[in-house]
C-alpha cells in the first residue's frame, strides 16, 4: 500500500516537474510602457502617465498582444497625420520589427505605419517604426478619454524578449498630444528617456508549478527512508 502511494507521489511530481520545464519555454510576459514626460511643450491636463501601452506575449511564442490605453482628461486627444510622412499620434520603436498586425477591439486607429524612418516630431525622426493615427478630422478621429485600442502583433521569429526597446535617443515611445488647456496647446509626450526598458514581469504560474513539484517529489523520498 505505502509503496504504491510513493509510487504515484513520485510520479505525480516527476510529472509536474516535466510539465514545468516544458512550459519554461513559454512564460507569460507582460511589459507596461507609461508616458508621462512631456519632451516639449504644453503639459496635458491631470497626473501622468497621460498614456499606457501594455504588451502581453509568451517567450518563443511569434506573437503578442498590444494595448494601447489613453488616460487623458479634459479635452485633451491623440490624433496624428494620415500619411507615413506626416507626425503620427503615437509611435513606438521595435526590434525585430512587426511582420504584420491588426486591430481586434476597441478605438482602433484609422492609419498604421509599420516601416522605419517615422517621423515623431521633435522627438527624433527615424527613431520609430510603428505608429498609430487617429487621423479622421473631427471629434470621431482622436483617442481621448478612457478609451483603448487593442492589436495583435505577428513576428517573423520567436520573441526571446519584449520587441520595444529605447531608440538612439533613449525612448520606447512617443505620442502627440493635442487639445491641451483651451484647445490650441499641444504637447510631445515620452515614456521617461534614458531608461532601460521596462522591467518584463513573469506571471507566477510556472513557479508555483515548480515548488509544487519539488515538494512532491521530495515527500516521496521522505517516504521511501521513513519506510526503509
């Protein structure tokens, strides 16, 4: 009887242990890109961060999920130009760069430009290969408010890490904020400058796994020497 249990304890744990190290090739990530320094001119209505993207993928997965989340108040928005030579409302710099992407839900914007050499304005030309733009002309065409955009990202091969990475100037990010105070002000806004990439955190799935597996495997060989 005891040696059938230590038996299935064993196996129980040599089985967790297995699925743990297979699921190591594949821990969620999760990295936050704030913007909440103004480069130059006005300052946006309320506390920073005025705008938050999140991207959610899987270590050798191919693909990711972007939300784009405005926290703006006032009359304050993000729009952009309709063109790839034009400032666009929100870029971000990649590398590897994005094959293809697409809107799933939310606000999604009218204009996508995934190519390098885009121009953010003063914060650096060609520092950024995508970004988006809210460019129909009117209250419709703008990201204000509460609103979100959500994309899926598709990558030639497998992510080891998070894509978004500082440029040569030192941003992850930048974005085009307008209607600021009376309406007239507007402002370019960073993610912080100079600083490493945000911090990808692991979700605590994996390792909780893991402990469960030591402790079963070391109960059964307690067990064996208790019995013996």
């Amino acid at each position: 009887m005891h040696a059938m249990y230590i038996r299935r304890l064993l196996g129980a744990g040599v089985f967790l242990a297995a699925a743990w190290g297979g699921s190591a090739l594949a821990v969620p990530m999760t990295q936050t890109i704030d913007l909440g320094s103004v480069y130059t001119g006005a300052t946006p209505t309320g506390a920073p961060p005025w705008l938050s993207a999140a991207f959610s993928y899987e270590t050798g997965a191919t693909t990711g999920t972007l939300t784009l989340m405005s926290l703006l108040d006032g009359g304050d928005f993000v729009q952009g130009g309709s063109n790839a030579n034009a400032q666009p409302g929100w870029a971000f710099s990649l590398s590897p760069s994005v094959q293809s992407l697409s809107c799933t839900s939310g606000n999604c914007a009218d204009a996508v430009f995934n190519q390098a050499g885009l121009n953010a304005g003063p914060t650096g030309t060609g520092d950024y290969n995508l970004a988006f733009s809210w460019a129909v002309q009117g209250p419709g065409g703008r990201l204000d408010g509460a609103e979100q955009a959500v994309y899926d990202l598709i990558f030639a091969d497998a992510l080891g890490a998070s894509p978004f990475v500082p440029n040569a100037a030192g941003y992850i990010s930048a974005a085009h904020i307008q209607g600021i105070g009376d309406g007239d002000d507007s402002s370019f806004v960073v993610d912080g400058g100079q600083q490493p990439p945000p911090v990808d955190v692991a979700e605590p799935a994996g390792t909780a796994l893991a402990w469960l597996a030591l402790m079963l495997v070391g109960l059964g060989a307690w067990q064996t020497r208790r019995i013996g």
